[in-house]
C-alpha cells in the first residue's frame, strides 16, 4: 500500500485547515474536495459519529479511487442528554429538539444561539467534543480512531478563533474558550487533534513496515 496523498474529504473550511495543519510534517499530500473535479454528496444520515465517518469515507474513496479521511464530529451537553450530538451541524434546523433558531448571520452562530437559549437556566455547563475519525483505502484497509475534549458551556460566546461552537466551549483547565486558543494549542488538545495523532502514527507504523 503506497499512501503519498490522502484526500480530505470534508465540506467544513475550519477543519480542513485543522487536518492540514496537523498533517504538515509527514511528507504525505494533503488534497481537499476543491481539488476534485467532479463533486459528489454524501449525506450524513445515520445515528453515530462512527457510523457517518465509515459512511464518507467509504462513497468518497470509491468514487475518487484515493485514499481517504473523513471525520464525523460534534458537541455532546450532559444536561441535554448528549444534544446536539450527531446533529451538531444542523442544530438550528432540528425541529424535534428544541425547536428551530432563525440564522441571522450564519448557521455556526445560530447553533450557538440555540444551544445557549437552552442551556440559559441550567447549572450544569459539562460538554464534551467527540472526533471520530476514519481512514480507508478501497479495497485495502480502514483505520477508525477517536478522541475528546472534555469542558464546558460559557453563557456567551467569546473569541474570534476556530470555528463552530468554539466560542462556548471552554475546556478543563482553561480559563479561555477555544475560540481564544491559537490554532497550535487549539490542534494541541482537541478531539480531532488527538484522533488524528494516534491515526498519524499508526499510519507511520504500517508505512515503515512495508518499506
Ligand atoms: P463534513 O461532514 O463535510 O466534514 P460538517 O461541518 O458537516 O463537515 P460534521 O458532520 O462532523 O462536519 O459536524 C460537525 C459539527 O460539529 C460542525 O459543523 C460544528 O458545528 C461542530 N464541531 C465539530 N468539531 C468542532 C470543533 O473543533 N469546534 C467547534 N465545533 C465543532
């Protein structure tokens, strides 16, 4: 298995500069979706972040015949029994819970409105950011790795940083959100940053022992 490139198959800007920089130092190419001629759509329509991950990683690999990552990720509030979960990109939208929030400026912002309005009178701010990360070769091999970020609810958005709901997570340990982090320390302790360690060296392993 000879594995120089591997395609990103994310539609997401904020994490594929994320993937990006976290690949940067091991000489393997980085192609996104833009440098894909035709385009495909893979809907994210099943009930785990695993499940999702394994599900655009396999249509893009098949289609592109390349080797290729994708992630399925999300924001998980214990005080809203693991909401927004699976549905964190679309949260503003998903009507059966807790109704719909308007998008004003952009859809990452009224997430966050809609989270907050949710979260406005309850105690407990705990969180946790899930990355499920898959890795697949077709007809080859699959590789599915996960990570964590463990924190919790400000009761208003800060920092300019990051993407998503970022602006409202702070993590253990942390007086700042992760939207205040530089991309360095932010990739340092995040869920994607460590899903995506522990695929990096895993995929060091198998290329030194094929060579
Ligand atoms: P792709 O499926 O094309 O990769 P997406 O944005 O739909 O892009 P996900 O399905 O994995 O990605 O949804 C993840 C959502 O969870 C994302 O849109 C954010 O709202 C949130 N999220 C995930 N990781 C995050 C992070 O590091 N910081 C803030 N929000 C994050």
């Amino acid at each position: 298995m000879k594995v120089d490139k591997i395609l990103i198959a994310t539609t997401n800007k904020g994490k594929l500069k994320e993937f990006k920089h976290l690949f940067k130092d091991t000489g393997i190419t980085i192609l996104s979706l833009d440098d894909m001629n035709e385009k495909i759509e893979v809907v994210e329509d099943r009930e785990t972040f695993l499940e999702n991950a394994i599900k655009k990683a396999t249509e893009y690999a098949k289609f592109y015949n390349l080797p290729v990552i994708a992630e399925d990720a999300g924001l998980e509030i214990e005080a809203l029994g693991g909401f927004p979960g699976v549905y964190s990109a679309r949260f503003f939208s998903f009507k059966e819970f807790g109704g719909e929030e308007p998008v004003q400026d952009s859809i990452d912002r009224a997430n966050i409105l809609k989270v907050l309005r949710l979260m406005a009178n309850e105690k407990n701010r705990k969180a946790r950011f899930v990355s499920n990360v898959v890795f697949y070769v077709p007809e080859e091999t699959g590789i599915w790795t996960e990570g964590y970020l463990y924190g919790e609810i400000v009761d208003k958005p800060v920092g300019e940083g990051g993407f998503g709901y970022d602006p409202i997570f702070k993590p253990e340990g942390y007086q700042k959100t992760l939207a205040q982090l530089s991309p360095e320390e932010k990739n340092r302790i995040s869920h994607r940053g460590k899903a995506v360690k522990k695929l990096i060296n895993i995929l060091e392993k198998i290329l030194q022992w094929k060579n």
